[in-house]
C-alpha cells in the first residue's frame, strides 16, 4: 500500500479516535474548531458572523439581553465596573447599588453590578465585548434579527422551552413570529448559563468568546444549559422593585429597538445626567459621555457620534492634583487611565469629573403607569413560560 495511503487513513483514524475521546469527556466545548480570523472592526458583518457574535447572549432574558447590547457600547466602563468591583468586595445588597450610583457610568453599567457573573464574562473578553458594541452600534437591527434567529434555532432544535427559572413565548407582529424570554417570577432573575457550542455547535464565521463553564455541578438544570443561582432584585432596589416590567431596559422586536424606561433610571438614583424626560420610556440612543475616547469602529459611526477622542477624556482637575500624589496608571488596551485620587464614593475607579450621586426627585415617578405594549415600550404581564435547553448537536445553517 502507498505511504501517502497509509498516512491518510492513520490520521482519519486518529481524528475518530480523538472525537471519541471528547465525546466520553462530556465537555462539549472541546468540540470547538478554529473559525476564520476575525474580520477587520470596520467590516460590515454577515448574518453568519452576527450569529455567531451574539450566540453567548442570545439566550439570556430579554431584559438582561437589551442592558448588555446597550452596555458594551460603553467597554471602558465595563472594565471600571469590573476593577471597582474587585476594589469593593465587602459590598452587596442595597450598599452595593447604593455606591455604584456614586458612579459617573452609563445607567446599563450601573444596574450591571448586581450581575457580577455578567460583567465577569463582558470583562474577560473585553476585545468580543467591544465587537458586539460596535455591531450593535452600526448594525442594530441585524444585531436583533441575529439573536432571533438563534433563539428559534434552538427552540426547533428543541433545547429552548420553558423551566421554572424562564418563561419562552412566542409573540407574533404583522405575521413575523418574535422568542421573547422573560423571567418566570417578577422578583427573581436567574442568568443562563450555556456554551454556545453545546446550543449551535462550533463557531463557524466568528469566534466564541473563551469564557470559562462551570461544571454542571455548580449550575442549576441539565448538561449543556443551566442557570446561575437565582437573583432576588428586591435585595437591592427594596420596596421600590415593580418586577421586570418596570426593568430599565426592554428589546422592541418589532421596531428593532431597545426601550429605555427612565423612571427605573431616574427612581433608583441612576445617572440622569443625559437624560431630558426624568419619566416614561424612550427609545435607546447611544451617548458618546460614556465611550470616554475608545475609537468607534469606523469613520463613519465617528462622524456620526462626533467623537472626538481627544475632548472624550476628562482632565483631572486641578483640585485632583493639589490634593493627592500622582497613582499608578491603568490600562485598557493602549491607553493609560490614572486612577482616581478621591473617595470612590465620589469618583469613578480610574478619575475624571466629580459626580454628585442621587439626583433630587422632583417630581413623582409616573414611568410605570404610562408604559405601553411590550413591544413599544415595557410593560408589566403575566410571566409566560420556558425551559432549558439540554443536548448537544451542530447548528444548522
């Protein structure tokens, strides 16, 4: 026989044995191929590579999935939140949120501290998160169609159903069919936890962040899918928690939008600075305060933000600088951040402008009785139902 036979037939028969083996491991990210190189930032991207991109947050609640697309527009302040949470270990309950609206952050990133797994994940792979943010940024209604997509993949595919922790229901606007996923009680949210491998298969167009798994040990539900243990809001936001209705941040479907409800922003003492109407909803837009410099992917979204990066980044005030010693400098990516010289209770972890904490109420918070249909802006209903994905398999393309 041939040599060049025999050496083909020895690594077909390696490649079996290999597959066997991880199969017997049980560890479905194994599993993984190495996708094509990442396209440029400015690429405009394909629906394969949008799937792709927002395969790890597909299946997260509606409510979570509309604050981490608005979030990861903001990535240097995903990377403050993360730094001023290790900074503050000994903060939880009401202090935690308490202190995180003495932050000059974006509200999304504020209300993300009571997500500590989440923000982990955002700041592991803070190269992906800002991919997503910039996707979401040029390309907002691909980016919804994208997490559509994935969701009735796996819903056919039959490892997205209702459970105890989420409820799946399918709503229909103007005959196009929407997976909407909602938290099943109104006080509790538990955050997935899955590899998208074990969902769709291997990433094909667009690489999956490398986040850790945790054993199916440490998860509640079956191999391959799971939940976090589950988050109790009133803990944090007390008497004044309306459920997941009133959450600040809901998905418009249909208007490929995301809905903004200011009263939550404005009743939890998050940052108004740049917000004109204090109550209600109001659709998303982008607010170039909180980018802090980070260059947009493209020309265009620049001229579009007008973002200069220069005048994005605060000086440190001369108060800054007569009362405290020159810190140590942070890093995100290129750019050299000087930690703040003033009590984090007034400050962000890496400087900038003073911020003063809770705003004045000065009028009543009427946000929640004025919402509307869920769709055009958030609104408080029954908890539909779902369950939890389990199996393994290939996407389908």
């Amino acid at each position: 026989m041939p040599s060049k036979l025999i050496a083909a037939r020895s690594r077909r028969r390696g490649g079996v044995l290999a597959a066997f083996l991880l199969l017997a491991s049980g560890d479905p990210s194994l599993f993984a191929q190495n996708p094509p190189p990442l396209p440029p930032p400015s690429q405009t991207l394909t629906p394969d590579q949008l799937d792709d991109l927002v395969a790890p947050i597909a299946l997260y609640p509606d409510p979570l999935l509309s604050q981490v697309m608005v979030a990861a527009t903001y990535p240097l302040e995903v990377v403050e939140a993360m730094q001023w949470i290790e900074k503050n270990p000994g903060l939880s309950g009401p202090a935690l949120t308490q202190a995180a609206q003495q932050q000059n952050w974006d509200p999304s990133i504020q209300a993300l501290v009571v997500f500590p797994d989440v923000l982990k994940r955002l700041n592991d792979d803070i190269t992906w998160t800002t991919n997503l943010g910039n996707a979401f940024l040029s390309q907002q209604q691909d980016v919804m169609d994208a997490v559509q997509r994935m969701r009735q993949r796996a819903e056919q595919a039959g490892k997205l159903a209702p459970t105890p922790q989420e409820n799946v229901v399918t709503e229909n606007q103007d005959g196009q069919p929407y997976v909407e996923i909602l938290p099943a009680n109104p006080d509790v949210i538990y955050v997935p936890c899955y590899d998208p491998a074990w969902i769709w298969g291997p990433a094909l167009w667009y690489p999956y962040p490398q986040w850790w798994w945790p054993p199916p040990s440490v998860i509640v539900g079956g191999v391959g899918f799971g939940f976090y243990g589950g988050i109790q809001m009133g803990l944090f936001f007390g008497p004044g928690w309306h459920g997941w209705g009133g959450w600040g941040w809901h998905p418009g479907w249909d208007t490929h939008n995301i809905i903004v409800n200011n009263a939550f922003i404005h009743r939890f003492n998050f940052n108004t600075a740049n917000i004109r109407d204090l109550h209600g909803t109001a659709v998303w837009t982008h607010d170039v305060a909180h980018r802090h410099g980070v260059p947009y992917a493209t020309a265009a979204l620049e001229q579009r933000f007008r973002a200069d990066v220069r005048q994005n980044v605060a000086p440190r005030s001369e108060f800054q600088l007569s009362r405290a010693p020159a810190q140590p400098a942070e890093r995100f990516g290129n750019r050299q951040i000087p930690q703040s010289t003033l009590p984090a209770q007034n400050r962000t972890v890496f400087g900038g402008n003073e911020y003063s904490g809770a705003a004045a109420r000065a009028h009543a918070d009427r946000g929640y009785s004025s919402m509307g249909p869920a769709r055009s802006a958030p609104a408080e209903r029954p908890a539909p139902s779902r369950s939890a994905p389990a199996g393994g398999g290939r996407r389908g393309r």
